[in-house]
C-alpha cells in the first residue's frame, strides 16, 4: 500500500501544481494576485493524513523588471515520512502581462532522491538553459511555446471557460526536466460539490498524458475546480487498488476575486 501511495502522493504535488490547464481566451477579470495563497491537505481513504500542498505567489523583481513570484511546495506528514519522505519546493518567475516563464527553480528531496536545478528560458533564440547543480552539468534545450510547472498554474487560469462542454479536450505544453510533453484535460462536467466552506459549483475535468511521461498514472485521476473567477483547484481525488488518496483546499487568502458559496 505504501509504495502505491508513495507514487500517488508525489503525483499529487506535480498535479496540484499544474493542474488548472483548460482553455482558450483571455477572461475578465484576473483571476489571482500578488499575495494569493492556497493550502491543500492530503489524505489516504478519507481518514489518515498524508501531506500538505500550498501554492503561493507574489510580485517580485528579476533582472530589473516586475514579475509574478509563483511558489509551490508540498511535504508528507510525519506519518507517511516513516516510510517514504518527500519535501519539494518548486519556483517561477513569469511576465505579468505574458506569462511567459523566465527562471524556474525545482529543489526537491524525495525519499533521499535529491534534486537541485534551475531552468533559464532565453527568448532571444528560444533556448531553455537547464542547470542540475547536484550533477554540475548544463544543457542547452530548444523550445516553442511552453510553460513551466509553475506558470502554466497561473497562465491557463486566465483563460474563458464558458464555452467548454463536456468531451473537451484541452492541451498545453510542459517543459519539464530538458523535455517538451503535452498535458491534456478532458472536461467531464460541471457539478455542485460540498466542501468545508460549504457548497462550490466547480467543472470536473479528467486529466491525461502520453504514457511514460511524469504524469503516466493521471488516468485514475480526477480534479475539481472552482466555476467562477478566481478558477482555483477544489479538489483532487486517484482511485487505487485498494482506498483512494484525495487533496481538499481547507484554507485559502489573498483571493483576486469574490469566493461564491452555496448555503443550503
């Protein structure tokens, strides 16, 4: 059980952070800011805790220029890290106007696995440069048109969503790790869920990629997000073998946008 929520949980942080990838036109109006702040738990079966995610983000400056600050960073409990410890802090420093993604840091501890390396995307040849300071090497990667892990959170949260009907399927690229991958979500419907805020009206999507990619396992997940303007992950959920594991949003602050509730 432990080995299959060892990969699950680790599959959850890579979704919570780069899951809201569905659509097509800018919407009105933006829906974060400097000072968003989102916590995610994690549990196994509903009942035995296994992590926390949070996503945060702020206005900083890079290389003289204002740009968005995107955080995410997820860790097991103190239960789960018995068996398997994941501490992972992932970074991103994208246009405000654009989105368009500078620098993206990846620090991550995971199960005494140690990872350490920056990504430079240079535009002026369309060249990513990917540093792995554990491994002291450096590549040089081409690339069209992507996001980060990071920014593509920030990036599709702009787009209309109005038009979407269920069946639709929506991608975008992914640089990840020196490699270019499409992340795809099907959208399943929109559904009323009961959250611990109360009732949120959401659109569930399905999310899917190529096999042998990081996300391989994503076909037994599902992922809930908020029907309104600030399009904020809700909830998650894998089916396994035996249980499930799911994240749930349990606190939140700095919204862009008002947060409807349905009060029965």
């Amino acid at each position: 059980m432990f080995e299959t929520m060892k990969k699950i949980v680790l599959l959850f942080l890579l979704v919570a952070f780069s899951s809201c990838l569905f659509s097509q036109e800018r919407s009105e109006p933006i829906p974060f800011k400097s000072g968003e702040w989102l916590r995610y738990k994690m549990s196994y079966s509903g009942f035995l805790k296994a992590g926390i995610a949070i996503m945060e983000v702020y206005e900083k400056e890079l290389n003289g220029k204002k740009v968005y600050h995107g955080m995410g960073s997820g860790w097991t409990s103190k239960f789960i890290n018995l068996f398997f410890k994941v501490n992972d802090k992932y970074q991103t420093y994208f246009d405000k106007e654009t989105n368009q993604p500078y620098l993206f840091k990846r620090d991550v501890y995971e199960g005494g696995h140690i990872i350490k390396r920056n990504t430079t995307f240079r535009y002026s040849d369309n060249t990513a440069i990917v540093e792995d300071f554990r491994k002291d090497t450096i590549q040089y990667v081409k690339f069209n048109d992507v996001q980060d892990m990071i920014s593509a959170f920030y990036y599709l949260r702009r787009q209309q969503t109005d038009a979407l009907k269920p069946g639709d399927i929506l991608t975008v690229n992914m640089f990840f790790d020196a490699d270019t991958f499409p992340f795809r979500l099907k959208l399943l419907k929109r559904e009323v869920i009961k959250t611990s805020f109360g009732k949120i009206k959401t659109l569930k999507f399905r999310p899917y990629v190529k096999s042998g990619r990081v996300f391989r396992a994503n076909e037994s997940v599902t992922i809930w997000i908020s029907d309104d303007n600030n399009k904020i992950p809700i909830k998650m959920k894998a089916d396994l073998s035996v249980g499930s594991l799911r994240a749930e949003l349990n606190a939140f602050k700095g919204l862009a946008n008002s947060f409807p509730i349905i009060f029965d």
